[in-house]
C-alpha cells in the first residue's frame, strides 16, 4: 500500500462499490448519521448512500488503486 492510500480514505457505499475520500468526517459524527456509515455521494450510484470505511486489508491493490482513482465530491453531513 502507498502513500496514497494514507491521504485519502477509501469507503464503500451501501451497494458494495468502492470509491474514496479525502475528507471522511470521522470526528463529526453527529445525530443525522445513519447507522455506522455517512451520507456520501456514491459516484457510481449517483446518489447519497450510507457509506462506511473499507477494510483496506480486505481489499486487492487493484481495489485500492481503483478506487483511489474515483473520488467522492459532496456530502450530506
Ligand atoms: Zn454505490
């Protein structure tokens, strides 16, 4: 795993797809959260999702790098 897996969090959303953050809000959790996840745009869902933080030692390199390639833009906090 590199550098970059560091700066950037990988999740999962509610689907099963993997994608990633910069900006994973873990020390925000307020009452709006559902469950254990966050509300985030899943980019190949196209729509908010609750979305949790992958298990990095459960994925292949190629997971992480593909999923380091696509980057979730907005949130719903
Ligand atoms: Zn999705």
């Amino acid at each position: 795993m590199g550098k970059e897996a560091m700066e950037r969090t990988v999740v999962r959303c509610a689907e099963g797809h993997l994608f990633s953050t910069a900006t994973f809000p873990l020390q925000n959790l307020g009452p709006e959260r559902i469950g254990p996840g966050r509300l985030i745009r899943c980019p190949l869902c196209a729509r908010l999702r609750s979305s949790v933080p992958a298990d990095l030692g459960t994925l292949t390199d190629d997971q992480i790098r593909l999923a380091l390639r696509r980057e979730a833009v907005e949130f719903l906090a």
